[in-house]
C-alpha cells in the first residue's frame, strides 16, 4: 500500500513531414514524463502504415535497451506511453500504448485519465461479444472507437462520435496510419498540449517539459473538448465539444504531479507551488528558524513560504534520485529501509533549529511520520509541518489513485491527531479556498477540480469502479466513526 498520491500515466505523440527517428524522440519524451508512470512504457512507431511498437514494465531507460531501439526503427509518427495503474493491475498486458487491428486499418492509443463510465461501456461490450485482453478503461475506449470507424468515413469522425459515449477523464494520443490525433475531455482533467520544432515535426505531451526534452517549442495547450488532427493535409481542429462543460483541471497537477519547469494552460507549475507556500505562510504563521522542503515537489513551495514569511530557507533533505517509489518495496520492513535510503537529511541545517517542514500531502501518514523522525533524528529542536494541499477527504475517479476514504488518516482523525501521529509540533493545510487560487493569479479566470478535497464532483460519479490499488489496512489506527463515510468535518482548516 502506497503512502504517496499517484496519477495514471503521461502520453506523447510525434508527427513528422519527413522520415525521422520519432523512436528516438519518444524515447527522450517519455523520459521527461517518467514522473508519471513509472510501472511500464511503451512506443508505437507508423513508418508510412508499418506499425512497430514494443512496450513492457519497468523504467523508461530499463524497457527500451539499444535492440529494441534499432527494432522500432525511423518512422514519420510515432505514439508512446508511460503508466501508473489506477485502473487495472501490474502487467505487461496493461502496458500501452494499445495497437488494434480492425477492419479499415490499425490504430495505436494512449490514454491518461479515468471514465467514469468505464464499468457500464465494458459490460455492453461484453454482452456484444468483445473480448477484453487486459482491464483497462483504455480498452474500452479503443473498442468504442473502432465500432465507430467503422460506420465513419475517417479517424477523427470516429473519435468525435465516441466523444459522446465516453465519460471522465481522457487525454488521448491516436495514431492512425496517416494521422495522429490529440483529444482532451470536456473538462479538461488531465494536462495536453503540443508544439513543434525547428524543423517542422510536432509534438503532442502530458507536459511541455517533454516538448523542451527534444527540442520543440510550446504552441498552446489542447482545449477541452478539442480534437487537434496532425497529417500530410496540416492542422486540423474539431471543437465540437468543446465549452460544453466547465473546465475543470485537477488542481493537484499543481500542487504535486506536473514537473516543476512544466507550463500546464498557460501556469507555471513552479510558480503555482510558490503561491501555494506563500498562502501556507499567511494562512499557518509560526516562529521558527528554517523552512525546509521534502523534495522534489514539495521545494517550490518551501520556497514560497520562506520569502512570505521572511524565515530562511535551508535545504534540509537530500533525495536519492537512484531509486524507485517506496511502495515497491514487497513489505512493511523494506518500505521503511527505502525510506532511510530515500531521504538523508542535512544536521548542519535542521540541528538545533526551530523547523518548518513543507510536503505535498498526506495521505495515510506513515511516511511524514518517518520523515518527521529523520528530521527529529538530525537534531531539530521543533517541527512544524505544513502540508500545501488540503486534507484528502475523498475518492476520485479522475485517474488519481484515491479510491477509499477508509486508507485516509483526515478522514479518521482530527488535525490535533494527525500531528500527534506524525509526531509534529503543529500542523497546517493549505485550505481548499487558496489551493483553487495557487494558478489562478498566472493563468487567468481558470477553473479546477478539487472533489478529492471539497467533494465537489464535475461529473456523475461512478456506482461500480471494479479497482481496489489499497493492499492494506491502517496497521496502527483505526476509525473512530461507526459510519466510515462520514468523514467530513476531519482535519478541516
């Protein structure tokens, strides 16, 4: 059981003029996005309708050696994929991006989000007689898809038609064999844009830090609703869903998901989670000494909240950045050695200081608390620790991995607990009321989903999810409510 918020995936997608090496490109693409998935990758490449992809678990660097490089070849297009499961377990045949066969073609997709109608389309499919190959809703959606294309006289109209069968959160990258094609939903969850180089090649991303990965310029972001249309004709855009509902980008792709140097609907991210520190420092004053931050996402907003507040930033944790999430680890014991190796602190910052402790989130607790320790270990006279999101007090079905509130320690305990279990001296939220402002300053009049903080949906919420990503109990604490969902009014601000 993960002590970390994850999101599902990042995609990237290359249109070339001329014959390249898209592989290659891809590659560097999804090597920027390893932050978004670090379960599997994969890369589809189109050498003028020879579709050749090679996708498995593990690492960017680790699933593609040199062979499988020299395999996928040159190409004018190319689709690639790294995943985080939210939907669907841990295995090769999840791994994307997902190529089909159909009768007017191939198609190779790759999808970051959730549906929130993903239960409802599967069981109509199945009772058509598809067969499913893996549990994803990115299988639905590539069925959905084909059934139209083959009613429909090209790709994009069969994307537009399922538009209106397909709920939740989508962001897209399509390769057909003459075409590739960019989709974000209606409200716009997940981040999508593009842009395009010196000489002419356009690239489709999660996040602008993949277009800097091979060399291409921002041009804007994917609206909501759009379908942008890459081929040898130029750029074509379908609006026809667009502004039929209200944006609503998750605004935790602020607060932790997106690399800092990533612009998402015309933000920075970096200075999104200045802001953030800066309304943690108005909003949960304290006298102290130091402000430091647990890397990577939670630096910015130490930052932040040193110049708000005029306390000196330190740099106080130092981040291993040569091994993998601590949730791999297979037990309780290797989790909190992984931890140890993780995260070093600094004792010449942290010894005998008075010290502000900036994070991202909590989610069960288990981590701040053993980060908490190594800070008290170092020699910190005081810990205060300020959280630059607000409490998670709710599912979501958006493609973040919440989907329980019994794993959430603001839905079991008050803020007083909390910090006695992670063992702080005090202990602050950002409120959800300034995590909705932390972009709006930069971005303009933007709007966000917050429903994991507020459980204010966008959309319908699903009745069936069919996904459990908790392995495991609380091991410590338990829920003093005799009703489990009723959590609200926990470790509120």
């Amino acid at each position: 059981m993960k002590n970390k918020i994850n999101e599902e995936c990042g995609v990237f997608g290359i249109w070339s003029p001329r014959k390249t090496d898209v592989a290659v490109m891809t590659y560097y693409g999804l090597y920027a996005l390893q932050h978004r998935g670090q379960e599997s990758a994969g890369i589809a490449v189109n050498d003028e309708g020879l579709f050749r992809y090679y996708r498995d678990l593990g690492l960017v660097n680790d699933v593609f050696t040199p062979e499988h490089m020299e395999k996928l070849g040159e190409g004018n297009m190319a689709v690639g994929h790294v995943r985080y499961s939210t939907s669907g377990i841990t295995n090769r045949i999840n791994a994307q991006p997902i190529v089909i066969n159909h009768s007017k073609g191939r198609m190779a997709l790759a999808h970051n989000g959730n549906l929130v109608n993903s239960y409802e389309l599967r069981n109509e499919l199945e009772n058509k007689g598809c067969i499913f190959q893996s549990t994803t809703d990115t299988e639905v959606i590539s069925y959905i898809i084909t059934g139209e294309r083959i009613n429909t006289g090209s790709i994009e109209d069969a994307v537009n038609r399922a538009m209106d069968k397909i709920k939740g959160a989508y962001s897209l990258v399509i390769m057909s064999p003459s075409k590739l094609i960019a989709v974000r939903d209606e409200h716009g969850f997940r981040p999508l844009c593009y842009g395009v180089t010196e000489d002419g090649v356009y690239v489709v991303a999660s996040e602008s830090c993949a277009l800097d990965a091979v060399g291409a310029k921002l041009i804007r972001d994917i609206r909501p609703g759009e379908i942008l249309v890459f081929s040898d004709e130029g750029i074509h855009s379908i609006e026809d869903h667009c502004n039929k509902a209200k944006p609503s980008m998750c605004v935790f792709e602020y607060i932790y998901f997106a690399r800092s140097d990533s612009i998402i609907d015309g933000c920075s991210v970096h200075d999104a989670r200045v802001r953030a520190g800066a309304f943690l420092a108005l909003e949960h004053p304290v006298q102290a000494d130091v402000v430091i931050g647990v890397p990577d996402s939670g630096l910015d907003a130490a930052i932040g909240y040193s110049r708000q507040s005029g306390i000196p930033y330190g740099i106080g944790l130092i981040k291993n950045k040569y091994i993998g999430r601590t949730f791999i680890a297979p037990n309780q014991k290797s989790r909190e050695n992984l931890v140890r190796i993780k995260l070093n602190p600094v004792s010449e910052v942290i010894k005998g200081k008075r010290v502000i402790l900036i994070d991202d989130s909590i989610v069960r607790g288990t981590t701040s608390a053993r980060i908490v320790k190594l800070i008290r270990d170092a020699g910190a006279k005081e810990v205060h620790m300020r959280v630059s999101a607000p409490p998670f007090l709710n599912p979501c079905y958006y493609g973040t991995d919440i989907d329980s509130r019994d794993n959430l320690i603001a839905c079991q305990h008050s803020l007083e607990e909390i910090a006695e279990i992670i063992g702080v001296d005090s202990l602050g939220y950002l409120s959800v009321g300034n995590a909705l402002e932390i972009a709006k300053g930069v971005a303009g009049n933007n709007s966000f989903c917050a429903a994991c903080f507020n459980g204010e949906y966008p959309t319908e919420v699903p009745t069936r999810t069919e996904k459990n990503r908790f392995e495991e109990k609380l091991p410590k604490y338990r829920n003093k409510n005799e009703d489990k969902n009723a959590c609200a009014g926990k470790a509120e601000i």
